[in-house]
C-alpha cells in the first residue's frame, strides 16, 4: 500500500483543501495502469512540521511502500514523480501561492525485506 507523506503545506490550508489535495494526488497515482492501484490502496498523511520551517515555500512529497514489481520501471515512477509534482503545484497549492515548489521522491519497497499485513 503507498503510503503519500506530504511536508511543507503552508499553515492556512484548511482542512477541506488538505482533503482536496489528497484526493487530487490520488487520482494522479491512480491514472498509472502500470501501478494498479485503486483509491482505497492509497493513504496520504500530512505530518506536522514542528519547526514551521520553509512551510509554504517548498512541498516535499515522498512516496513510500510502493512494492517492486517488474511493471513499475524505472521511467513510470520518474513520470510519477513529475505528475504528482505537476499536481501539487499548479493544481493543488496555486490558490494559497504561484511561487510555491514541490519535489517528489519515489522510494519503491521490497517485500522481501520485512512486510506484514493484518
């Protein structure tokens, strides 16, 4: 299941937006038939950011526990990467600044390192 962290929204973003946002970030990861992913496989977190710092000036997106498989090559997570940071910036997060930047890091995950499921 990938698991979207999200760092850097800016502190006025409600939470009818952050819902938005989710929901925008997973139609992007959804729309890749190489993923074969549904909705419900998706979860999205915003962590909080203690520090407050560079909050509204740079979105870091990290991608986590997407399981390796021979169908997510290595030009589909880099065309991920792009979406998702596509989204995020002209879509998402245009409303509160244009000079917000967004980064991506795809970070695949072996199962056969340690996994389990309840």
């Amino acid at each position: 299941m990938p698991i979207l962290l999200i760092y850097g929204i800016p502190e006025k973003v409600s939470q009818a937006s952050l819902v938005t946002i989710s929901k925008d970030l997973i139609e992007v990861i959804t729309s890749f038939k190489e993923l074969n992913l549904k909705e419900e496989d998706i979860k999205v977190f915003f962590p909080a950011d203690k520090m407050k710092r560079a909050r509204g000036e740079k979105i870091v997106i990290f991608v986590r526990g997407l399981f390796k498989k021979p169908e997510r090559t290595q030009i589909v997570k880099e065309k991920l990467a792009l979406s998702l940071v596509g989204k995020m910036a002209t879509k998402s997060l245009a409303e509160f600044s244009a000079s917000i930047k967004a980064e991506c890091f795809i970070e695949p995950f072996d199962p056969e390192k340690g996994f389990a499921n309840i």
